[in-house]
C-alpha cells in the first residue's frame, strides 16, 4: 500500500515482527487501520501541496 520495502529478514529479529500484518490477531482491523494511516498521509499531503514540495503519489 505505502510503497516501502522491508526486509524479510534481519538478525536478532523475529520474522513476524517485519511483516506488520503477521503480528496482529484481526487482520480485518489491520487492514482497516492500514487504510486510515495511508488516508492521513494523502490528506496531510494534499493539504501542503505535495507537488509543489516535489514528492510524487504512490499511494
């Protein structure tokens, strides 16, 4: 949804944990929340004209 890449590994951590969706119990509510987070960010950078700050939708 954001675009980002996360490692699917690193040392010292659990796999679950780099993979969001894995580390909640409703995957429902994650999804839901998810898509609240992703239209704060598109709300917040349309309100400050992201094109004119040089930053590109992907979302």
């Amino acid at each position: 949804m954001f675009g980002l890449a996360v490692p699917a590994h690193c040392p010292g951590v659990p796999d679950d944990i780099l993979d969001p969706p894995r580390t909640w119990a409703d995957k429902t509510a994650y999804d839901a929340q998810a898509h609240r987070l992703r239209d704060l960010f598109r709300n917040n950078l349309n309100a400050h004209d992201d094109a004119a700050m040089g930053i590109k939708a992907v979302m």
